[in-house]
C-alpha cells in the first residue's frame, strides 16, 4: 500500500453546496501544523488552502489510491491560530455554509492569489517604521458619566452595551478603553490588539484619524491599520499581515473585520451595533456582531456593543434584572444620556401633511425654518432615503410605467444623465421623449428622490441670501455622488468648512458624522416604512431618525453664540403615530418597551429565532415547487428539531424577479435556536437531494439566511 509522510486535510473554497466536502486531503511531504496556509491543486487549478488539521503518523491509503501532494507552504505567514479557526467553523456551522467557503472568504483577496514565492518578495519589503514614539498619550478629561462606563468595563467581564445619546462621548470611552487594554499589557506574549467596528465604510477615514492620532505617538505609525472592501487588495493584504503579526495593534474595519486574524485579541468595539450593515447579505449571511460576541466569550476578549439605539435584541439581551425576572439579560447595559459639549437634544416638529396643499414636498413652516437658518448663516440637513430623481417615469395616457425589464421592479429616472437605472440589476437606458407603448409625449416623473429635492430647493431658495449676500448653497451627498474615489471625502470637508447650507441626502449621512454647524434636520417622506410587512421597519425608521436628530446642535458654544436651537422636523400623513410620539420625547427606552412588548405577543425575535431558505430559480413555480418539495422530505424523514420548528409555506419574495430570476422563500421559526440548528443541520442534505430531482432541473440556487434582518 502507497505510504506517504503525512497526509493534511486542508479547508479550500470549494463551489457551494458542491457535495465535495468541508475538507480534502493531501500529501505533504513534512508534517504542517493547523492553520498553515498552502497552495494546492484542485482540478485543474492551483489554489489557496488552510490546513485544518493532519494525520502526524504515517497514513496509509487504500490499494490503487493516491494522493495528489499539496504545491507549495506559505513560509513567511504564521499558521492562523486555534482561536481563529474555532470562529470560521462556529460561522460555518450556525450560517450553515461550507467551512472553506467561510476560511478563504475571510482572507485578503490577494493572499489567495499569491504563490509562495511572490508571497516572499512580499514580506521581504521593508515594514512601515515606527518613527519617534513616546511614553505619554494626550487624554480628554472623562465626563462623570464616561469615567463610570469606563470604570465598570475595567472591572467587569461584560459583554457590555453602551447606550448613549448622540454625542455623548461615546467613541472617547471606546479610545481610554482601547489605551488602558494596550498599556496593561505586560509585554511577556503576542501584543496585545483590539478590534474596533464601524458599520460602514464612510465612517473610518475620521474614526481613523482620531485613533491614528491618539495612538500613533505612542505605539508607532503602524499601529492603528484599517480593514474594510473600499481598500485596494494590496492595502488589505498589508493591514491583515500587520494584524496577523502583531505589528498592528488597532484594527478598524467594517463588517469583514470580524474575521481578521488578531492572535492577541482583548477587546472589541462594535459601534453603531443596532446597523443593519452588520448583517452580510451574500454569501455566508452572517452577524457581525453576533460573531463578536462569540469570539469575544472564545478567546477571551472584552465586547463592548455602542449605540444612541439599540437593536431590540440587544436591548432585551442587557435588561437589568427584576422580581420576575431574576437573572436579567447577558450583557451589562451602561447608559451615558448627557451630550458632551452639545446643546440640549434637537426639538422634534411634526408636520401634519394632510393640512398642507396636495403635492407638497417643503411644507410652509418648514421651508421658512429652513429659510431662517441659511440667513443666520446656519446649516441644515433634509433626509430622504431614496436616491434618483424619482422613483419611476409615468404615462398620463395608456399608464405605462418605467419597469425594468429584467426584474419586478420599476427603473429609477435619473435626471442628472438622463438615464433610467434599475437599483436591483443595474440596467440602464436613455430616457424616452415618447412613451414607448403609446407614443405619448406626456411622459412624467412619479415621486420623489434625493435629486429632486435638491432641484427644488434650489428653486426655492434661490433668492434667499447668506450673511456675506451669497445666495444659498445647496449640496446632495447620496450613493450617486459618492462614486469616485475620494468623493464623498471632498463633499464632507465642504459641509465641515460652511461651504453648504442645506446638505440633502440619503442615510448615509444621518449616522456618525460630526457636523459642528447643523442646527436644523428634516425628514420630508418617512411614512413608507410605518406600515411595512416586515415587523422590523419600526424600529429601523426610529434609530434612522434619532440618529438624524443628533447630527443637529452638537456644538454647544456655536449654538450659544447664535442664540439658536437646534429642531429635527418630521413631515408625515400619521404625525401621532408610536414612532414619532417616541421620537418626540427622545424616549428610546419607552419606543423599545413597546416593540418589545408586541414581539412577545406574536412570538417574534428576540422571543423566537428564526431562519429564511430562498430559492433562485427560472420560474416562479421551479422555485417554490423546490421549496414545497423539501418540506414534504423533511415532514416524511422526521428530522431532528422538527418538533420544534414551524416551516410556513414559500411565498414569492416582494421583488420576486432580479436579473430574470425568480425568487421565493420560506421562513421556519422556533422558540428554541437550538432546536432550529439541529434541524438546518439535518436538512441540507435533504435540500440537497431534493435539487438533484428531475423536476427541480430549473433551479440555479438555493440558500439559508439565519436570524434574518429583512423577511
């Protein structure tokens, strides 16, 4: 029989749900330890591989049999510890994902490229230096209420939920908690490293600087390195060596940070925690944050949750203990209310639209709100969370709407290029001068955008003057003005230095940022999501509003010295709607109180846990029938869990059509996550079996969505 030294089996991304297996063996000619990256064959190709563990005896194979020898080792790159590979296979297993496919999506795009020889001239580039460092850092002095959250994170093991009103101080105690963690370590181990989380990648060029900053003197110019998918795969790769090394000792990153290998990991900052951009939406669709706080409890490491907001599972995961409930949530909740060299939180107006004239998109007091403050030389902030000039192009005559051919979705009428773009699978054409059905030329925009709104207010404004008689100017900052590199940078540094008075735009800057000269923020159409299907539109349209709110009056001395208060306006059809009677009275514990209260009634999360299964295929009868037959199989195998688990029938999902492909779904639900697992375990490969059927021959893919944000 073939003997070789030592077989490894080695984790690669193999095609999803290929029946290949979670691990291939092969031959090495030494014995490697786990974690040790490799480049092997696979077909005819030549891949990157992690090897998850191997026979250290002289392993024997079958007569006949061989074993193909991996190509090469990545000598320069340490084996990717214990820790690391616990939370890859924790994700793979809960996400129930292929564990190569979750490895290698977690590493540098360029390492998986690289053979170990180009990996060499790599690592043999001389490192950043570190240049002058000094043993002092230059601190803020903590508020009452920052030092009492910052002392309970050093003496308690957490995990910890920092509710904080917007401005509050909240990255400041992120930064002392950062410092102390780095300066408490001995020096006799792997550096001590901390991972700071931010949910979007606008946000780390400032947060960046403010760590960079703090850090930088003390700890060397390498010490604080960013991780996110706006980087270049040459900047990825480095700032991942750097982590996996030791050399940096500040991670910052977006949701793909969470896999980053930090071997000497104690801490972890997930700010803005309640961000649904936490949640991946392709590929393995895991929580960012959830991942934190299990790799947080496995290696050991303080988490530390932030938010003016939090997401309700959160709330309820950190409620203090009571009579009846004795042992309260997981997380320790600590709450700092105050804001930190603000005014008083912003003054909530509310516009009741059914008194205003049809078709109004600035109400009359807003507009003179509005008005005012550019006169005083203040600025102000309209929010309208959807880009393009209007949502579709409509016929006066035969009806026809801008649908897009391609999917159950109309296409957006971009004025700014004259195009109509669908937001779904990117399709795109000039804008008719006739209807293409009638030939009609009274062809008409139908609702509103962020880009109309900047038309309009520059009409409407256009003769309203600053204070050096310049007339008013007016900006947009959305995911359309943003596109070239450097752009949404430029667009910020002009709203920082008063070159804007009124900034319109989408979400995108409603969180985080800190504009000093805001006074005044607006939301002109919030209504959509009051009466959504889906259960949590509520509390994602309160969060987006109490963050808008706090971008306005958050520099006390500038509103002290315009004699000014700070107001957030809300237009809306449903003014005493809970939402806004919430808002009103910036009362998030009273909002949280009464969702949560709805969830336990309907047996909603956080009180249940569910799962979504999506099927992709030519026909929206190919895909249900998909999703019917394997609830049929399960119900007839009685898998493990099933007792449990509701398995509701598959639906078409509300866009059903994307790109010429038809989509449905259907959602299980359990009182118990431990019931639901096993009962995803056991069913992939029912779900397997199930798509090799004849009658599912149109089927192009299948997917599971755990603990899903949107249904």
């Amino acid at each position: 029989m073939p003997v070789h030294p030592s077989i490894v089996h080695v984790a690669l991304h193999t095609p999803s749900h290929s029946g290949v297996g979670d691990l291939l063996s092969y031959a090495s000619e030494r014995p490697l330890a786990p974690g040790t990256l490799v480049r092997v064959p696979l077909g005819s190709r030549e891949v990157l591989g992690v090897v998850w563990d191997a026979d250290q005896a002289t392993g024997e194979l079958p007569d006949g049999a061989t074993l193909r020898a991996i190509a090469g080792v990545l000598e320069g790159v340490a084996p990717l510890d214990a820790h690391w590979r616990r939370l890859v296979a924790f994700a793979a297993r809960y996400y129930q994902r292929a564990l190569g496919e979750v490895a290698l999506a977690a590493l540098p795009p360029q390492l998986r490229d690289l053979k170990p020889e180009q990996l060499a001239r790599r690592l043999r580039r001389p490192a950043t230096p570190a240049g002058d460092t000094s043993d002092t850092i230059q601190n803020i002095a903590l508020t009452a209420e920052q030092e009492s959250a910052r002392a309970r994170i050093a003496a308690e093991k957490g995990p910890f939920l920092l509710f904080g009103s917007t401005g509050s101080g909240k990255t400041e105690v992120y930064l002392r908690c950062v410092q102390e963690m780095l300066e408490a370590d001995k020096g006799d181990g792997f550096p001590a490293q901390a991972l700071v989380m931010v949910p979007e990648i606008n946000l780390t060029p400032q947060l960046e600087e403010r760590f960079v900053g703090r850090f930088a003197p003390r700890f060397g110019a390498g010490a604080v390195v960013s991780l996110h998918s706006g980087m270049t795969n040459p900047q990825r790769l480095k700032s991942w060596l750097a982590a996996h090394s030791g050399t940096a000792r500040i991670v910052l990153g977006t949701r793909m940070a969470v896999f980053a290998s930090l071997p000497g990991l104690k801490l972890i900052v997930v700010d803005e925690e309640h961000d649904p951009s936490y949640k991946q939406q392709e590929g393995a669709r895991y929580s960012a944050r959830d991942l934190a706080i299990w790799r947080g409890r496995e290696q050991g490491a303080k988490v530390l949750l932030g938010s003016a907001t939090p997401s309700l599972e959160s709330w309820h995961a950190s409620r203090p203990p009571t009579p009846e409930d004795p042992e309260g949530g997981r997380y320790v909740r600590l709450h700092m209310p105050s804001r930190i060299g603000a005014g008083a939180l912003a003054r909530v107006r509310r516009v009741d639209m059914n008194q205003q004239p049809r078709r109004t998109v600035f109400s009359a007091p807003l507009l003179q709100a509005i008005t005012e403050r550019v006169a005083r030389g203040e600025q102000s902030m309209i929010l309208l969370n959807r880009r393009g000039y209007a949502p579709v192009l409509h016929c006066v005559d035969c009806g026809w709407k801008s649908d897009c051919p391609h999917c159950s979705a109309h296409q957006v009428f971009h004025k700014t290029d004259r195009t109509l773009r669908c937001h779904h699978c990117g399709f795109a054409v000039r804008v008719p001068h006739h209807c293409p059905s009638c030939g009609s030329p009274d062809i008409h925009p139908m609702g509103r955008g962020t880009e109309q709104l900047e038309e309009q207010l520059g009409a409407l404004l256009r003769n309203v003057q600053r204070p050096d008689g310049d007339p008013a100017r007016i900006a947009r900052i959305d995911a359309d003005t943003t596109k070239a590199k450097g752009a949404l940078e430029a667009q910020l540094a002009q709203v920082h230095s008063g070159e804007v008075d009124v900034l319109v735009g989408t979400q995108m800057i409603s969180k985080g940022h800190d504009f000093r000269r805001i006074t005044l923020v607006a939301a002109v159409q919030p209504d959509g999501a009051l009466f959504s299907s889906d259960f949590r539109a509520p509390e994602r349209l309160f969060a987006l509003l109490m963050q808008a709110a706090g971008r306005a009056g958050r520099d006390a001395a500038y509103m002290a010295a315009q004699g000014t208060q700070c107001e957030m306006w809300v237009q809306s059809f449903h003014p005493q709607h809970a939402v806004f009677e919430a808002l009103r009275t910036h009362d998030y514990p009273a909002f949280a109180t009464q969702q949560l209260k709805e969830r336990e009634e309907a047996a909603m999360p956080p009180f249940s846990y569910q799962a979504l299964v999506r099927a992709d295929a030519r026909t929206q009868e190919v895909a249900q029938g998909f999703l019917s037959a394997a609830t049929a199989a399960a119900h007839a195998t009685g898998l493990p869990g099933l007792d449990l688990v509701t398995l509701f029938p598959p639906v078409p999902l509300t866009i059903q059509r994307v790109a010429n492909v038809e989509r449905a779904q259907m959602l299980m639900e359990s009182p118990s996550r431990a019931a639901l697992q096993r009962f995803l375990a056991a069913w992939q490969p029912v779900l397997q079996t199930t798509r090799s059927q004849p009658e599912h021959k149109g089927l192009i893919r299948w997917l599971v969505d755990v603990d899903p944000l949107a249904i």
